[in-house]
C-alpha cells in the first residue's frame, strides 16, 4: 500500500516561502492499494492537487469511483470540497462517508458549505458526478473495497471527530487528527486500540510541547501526546501531522528532531510530496 499526503496543515491553508517545504495545504491523504483503489481521508484544501492528479485519469472520462472517509466537518477538513474538479464530470462516483455532527446531518452540513452564501455550486445536486453521502456511527466498520476501515470518536475541544484504523493488503495505517486527550501524557486506551501494532500511525501534532500550555483546550495536541500514543501502541512508524499555521519549516524541523531524540519509535513530519510505501 503506498500513501500520498496531499495537504499536512491544521486550521488553515498557508503559502509562502516558509512553508514550502512541508506545504501549505489542509489536511488530505490518500492511500493507494496494489489492485489501484483509493481511499481518501479529509478534503482539505490539499485535495485540490489530489483532484489535479485524478484528472489525468479515468476520472477526466467520467469513469472514475473513489471512496472518501471525513474525520469531521470543521472547514480544514472539507474546504477543498467545492474544488475537487472529479465532481464536475458526470459518471464518476464518489462515496463520502463520515459521521453526522451533533444536531445535524452530514449531508446537511455539507450541502451548507454549497449555499448560495458560500459557493456559486448551490447544493450537492449540481455537482455533475454521483455522489452519495454515507453516514456512519462512530465505532462502526466499514469495508470500502479493499480497505477495512475500523471507526472511534476522539475527543476534540467541545466536541469529538472520528479516528481510523485502516487495513489492507497486510498494513495497517491508523489516522489521529484534531484530538486532544484530557491528559495527554497518559495514553488513552481507545487511541492505543485503535493504533495498536500499526505500519504507520498519522497523529496530531499541533503545538510544540512548550507552548501547549497557552493553547490547551483548542482540541490539538502537542508532539509528545503521538510520541505516548506510539511507544504505547509500538506503531512501527509516526508521521506528526496537522502542523500549526504559524510553524515555519524551519520550526517543524526542530519539532521533529526533539521528538525523534525523544523517543525510539522511527517517526517525521508529514509532508506534501512523493508516496511512501507503507
Ligand atoms: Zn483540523
């Protein structure tokens, strides 16, 4: 299984020079299975690129399908949505599963992002492919092609978003963004379940250790909560992921080297770039 980060930032989108090397764009990872199929995690603003790459597929002719799994609805997590070209050709085939916010519905909160008020599109009846919007409970399994996708809630600031342990062809991936534990130097037994013995696990790594203390309760985590949830679940890799808008890559690296000399879990930043072999 290969993987591909589209988009490593948290909150927002950033660009310029400092930022180049680790990117700029919102969260998006795609993990590609031997036999050729997708699944997407989160279309931040990086999926815009994903989108790019489709477009000189299948995906160009109307003949594309892919399977997309939304964390959660916060808008680093769904803004690339409007301007993932693929839903513009009609015949491709596009499932979004992801869990329903609290009050709402999932296919009510996305239909929102396409209001008038927001986007010329006006709702996701106009967008020319098919695209089916599949709600799911958090603790749910899902078998999406070829990948078993296994579900938890994780707490985030006032409300939670949704983890995943990813299994196919043998690996595992397991993805913990936008969490923050109630303590985040114990490790919390659903994120180690979830994580437990994985290929590589993808966690959270908003706020350099020292400034956690001015941004607790934001719903992120500081480096050493992955670092805990790794050694805890022995991950075989770690890639810290949603960096901070405001961390050059300059700061990043020195994020990554103090958690590395922390620490004897292989682990780096995740950066826009090539696909890994997981
Ligand atoms: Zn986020």
């Amino acid at each position: 299984m290969k993987l591909r980060f589209w988009g490593v930032r948290g909150s927002f989108a950033m660009s310029g020079k400092e930022f180049l090397r680790y990117g700029g764009n919102t969260t998006c990872v795609e993990l590609l299975a031997a036999s050729g199929q997708r699944l997407v995690i989160d279309l931040g603003t990086g999926a815009t690129e994903l989108a790019k790459q489709l477009m000189a597929t299948e995906f160009a002719r109307g003949k594309g399908e892919l399977q997309v799994v939304l964390s959660h609805t916060h808008l680093d997590h769904i803004q690339g949505l409007p301007f993932f070209t693929p839903f513009f050709v009609e015949g491709n085939r596009i499932h979004i599963h992801g869990a329903d916010p609290a009050g709402t519905s999932l296919e009510r909160t996305l239909q929102n992002q396409l209001a008038p008020y927001y986007s010329p599109l006006e709702g996701l009846e106009n967008l020319a492919a098919e695209v089916s919007i599949q709600p799911f409970q958090p603790g749910d399994k899902l078998q999406l092609g070829v990948f078993k996708v296994s579900t938890a809630a994780v707490p985030h600031a006032t409300m939670w978003t949704t983890a995943f342990r990813i299994e196919a062809e043998g690996k595992v991936v397991t993805f913990l963004s936008d969490v923050e534990y109630p303590d985040p130097t114990a490790p919390d037994p659903a994120a180690v379940g979830l994580a437990l013995g994985a290929d590589l696990l993808i966690h959270d790594a908003m706020h350099a250790d020292e400034e956690y203390g001015m941004r607790r309760g934001w719903g992120h985590s500081p480096v050493a909560a992955g670092v805990t949830v790794a050694e805890a679940a022995m991950v075989k890799r770690l890639a810290l992921t949603h960096h901070s808008p405001d961390a050059t890559d300059d700061q990043i690296d020195g994020m990554v080297e103090r958690a590395q000399a922390s620490t004897k879990v292989p682990l780096f930043g995740a950066a826009e770039g090539a696909y890994l072999d997981v």
